[in-house]
C-alpha cells in the first residue's frame, strides 16, 4: 500500500472507479469494487484505493446498495468523530449563513452529497427541522449528526423544538433500510405536538404540514424564482398549474395580479392552498381547481383571458429509462400553454428532474413552441435556490431548471 494503513477495510476500484473519483464524483458502484481485504459491516466506513493502492478517499459501504461505497472524505488523516461531523455541519451551515443573505427562517440546512453529507436532506421550517435519510452510513450515525443539528443552530439564536424524520421512502429499502417517519427525540427536548409548522416566505405566509406535505412539506429550492415570476405578475390573470401548497400563486397574487387561478390534481393541496391564501388575506382575488392539469389545458380554449400561465409539475421521470415519456409530458403542457397564451403573454415552465438536462428541455420547448405556431422571447434563466447547491463534479446536484418567456 502507497499509504499508512488504519483500522479500515481497504477497497479497491476498477480504473473506471478510479477516474470517476478523481473527477470528483463521491459514489463508487458495486461493479467498480475489485476487492475489499476484509468484510465491512453495512454502513461501515472503507478506505478506498487505486490499482496501484493509492489512497483516494473514505465512505461508507452497503452492499445493499448498486452504489456500493458512498465517499465522505478525500483527507487520509480524518477520524470519523463527532468533531469530524460537526466541523462538516458548521460548514454547511456558514456557507447558508453567507449565501442567503439571513434569510434562514425557512431554508435547507444540508443538501446531500453537496455538502458531504451523502443521501442527507435537512431542511428548516422556522423552528422545526425536517430530515430525509437515504444512506445506511448517515442512518446509523444519526445519533451524532442530529444532536450536533440541534446544538450549533440553537447556538446561532435559532429555537428549534424538534427534528422530524421523513423517511417514508421506497428508495430507503433499496438501502436496506426501513420506511416510517416521526419525530426524533432530541435529549431534554419535549416532543412537539402537532405536525403543522407556520413558515413565512418572501414575505408570505404558509402552514406546512412536514409528516404528510410531499418530500419533506414545502419546496424550498423555488424561493427565488416565485420572487421572479411575482414580478411579471402585476395586472395579470394567472394560471398556476400544480400549485401545491399555492406558493406560484400565492406570489403572484402578492405581486399585483388581477386574478389567479390555482390548480392541483390533490384536493389535500387545493385545501392547502386556499387555506394559504386566507391566511395572507389574498383569497379574494384567488380561486382553487381540483383538476389534472393535463386534462384542464385540454379542455381550455383560450377564452378564459390567462396572460400570464405558470407551470411547475412534479418530476416525469426518475430514471433515464422514462426519459421519452417524460419528453412528451413536458411538451404537452407547454404546448397546451403556449397556444392559450395570447400573443405578449407570459409564461414560467420548469422541470426538476435531474435526468432532463437543460438542453434537453430547451429541445422540447423549441419543438412545443414550433407546433404552436409562437415564439419564445426568453426573459430570465434560473435554477435552485443557492442553498440547494450545485457541485459541478456531482451532477446530480444539478436538477432544476426554470424558464420565464414572452410568447410572441
């Protein structure tokens, strides 16, 4: 071995490993693995080394999982200590400290692989945090990571009352790991007792309901692209197509529009919504459609005078193999949408899938905008929030993609 040898088991990777490491990715598959010189326990960290035996990193091993060993350091000298991990979350936390300007009452905390923290999602709703674990190695050192949470934002003047696990995911079983979700019981802190969390947000407020809300109750990473769309919004009738909690809506509502209409296939979000609309005095220039959206475009003609049509579906594809049917969803409802507009209206579309890549979705929007007979005046370009982080080594970190145009 190049390097000194420590209480780990050594693994070896393949030369492909061996380059996708060195370019910075953190994920090695199981066929990349040549040998391991012992039998790690799941979730157990690795030293991983070339073919030459030279030190690339340390991650966490599951042999329940295609992703065999997750990378969590590239430094020989770290001990994986409660001081390793709360140096990593001081980190992520200053970096969001820095980059949103203290705007922290609702905001994720820690975003996965981007802050080396693999298959980990916290996120801040005001004074509750709500994680998502789907990596074994992070699960059973939960009992370090969650506490160190709660000490170094409480420390930083933020009162948080609880930690909510969401971990009702299938994906978790692929990691062998169970589903469930529930609060995680943070030592000399009482339970909370209700799962409902009130959140302001560009100056709007929200009820999240954090155990039953999808992914973990509110999609933060929009934050700054609903402050773009409230923006072209002011004298016009708007159409937010998959509003869940309202939140396209409820900025545009807030940003001077004539009138809007908010439309989801859930009625649970259809309530939502509306509840959030009465709560920030808006409901009276707001109504709330319990309809597939697929099915609303179809049926609308143009004449219900919608200037200005905001779409934000949920992700069509989650894997490569349901990329062309996510292509003819997306082109769909930008179709639809581009032949309702009338000539000067405006339109937000975006998707947040990391499988459709910008160019990909820029392909589908010139091809909907050809068959409907328009133009597309781009106005602004957007992604995620900067807390939700892009590395550009992991792409995978790098999925929204979002869109404001002028029809022409």
């Amino acid at each position: 071995m190049s390097f000194k040898k420590r209480e780990y088991v050594v693994a070896q990777v393949t030369k492909k490993g061996e380059i996708s490491l060195q370019k910075g990715h953190p994920w090695i598959y199981d066929a990349e693995v040549v040998s391991l010189d012992g039998d790690p326990a799941d979730g157990e960290i690795v030293d991983v080394v070339s073919s030459k035996g030279r030190f690339i990193g340390s991650g966490f091993y599951n042999s329940n999982s295609k992703i065999r060993i997750r990378l969590i350091s590239r430094n020989a000298n770290d001990k994986f200590d409660e001081a390793f991990f709360e140096r990593r979350i001081r980190y992520a936390w200053e970096y969001r400290k820095t980059v949103m300007n203290g705007d922290l009452g609702c905001c994720r905390v820690i975003f996965g692989e981007a802050d080396t923290f693999p298959g980990l999602t916290v996120d801040k709703f005001n004074d509750i945090l709500v994680t998502q674990t789907l990596c074994l190695g992070i699960e059973q050192r939960k009992d370090i990571i969650f506490p160190l949470l709660y000490k170094i934002l409480t420390q930083d003047g933020h009162n948080i009352r609880g930690i909510f696990e969401r971990n009702d995911v299938k994906v978790r079983e692929l990691e062998g790991m169970k589903q469930g979700k529930g609060f995680y019981p943070l030592p000399g802190v009482p339970m909370p007792e209700t799962t409902d969390v009130m959140i302001e947000e560009n100056g709007i407020k929200y009820h999240v309901d954090f155990e039953n809300g999808q992914k973990t109750g509110f999609f933060l990473d929009q934050k700054y692209n609903r402050q773009a769309a409230a923006k072209l919004a002011r004298g016009k009738r708007v159409l937010d197509c998959f509003t869940h909690t309202g939140s396209f809506g409820l900025n545009a509502a807030a940003g001077g529009a004539e009138y809007v209409r908010a439309v989801d296939i859930s009625q649970e979000a259809v309530d939502m919504a509306r509840r959030n609309a009465q709560l920030n005095g808006l409901d009276g220039k707001m109504d709330f459609l319990c309809e597939n959206v697929f099915d609303l475009l179809s049926s609308m003609t143009g004449r219900e005078g919608f200037d200005f049509i905001i779409l934000d579906p949920p992700a069509f594809t989650k894997s490569r193999q349901t990329m062309e049917n996510a292509v003819r969803g997306y082109k769909e409802i930008n179709l639809r949408a581009m032949k309702l507009l009338p000539h000067g209206g405006y339109l937000a579309t975006c998707s947040c899938s990391h499988f459709m890549s910008e160019q990909m979705f820029e392909d589908m929007l010139r091809s909907a905008a050809a068959d409907a007979h328009v133009s597309l005046r781009r106005i602004e370009y957007r992604q995620q929030a900067p807390d939700h982080p892009v590395l550009y080594n992991v792409p995978e970190t790098e999925y929204l993609k979002f869109y404001l145009f002028q029809v022409v």
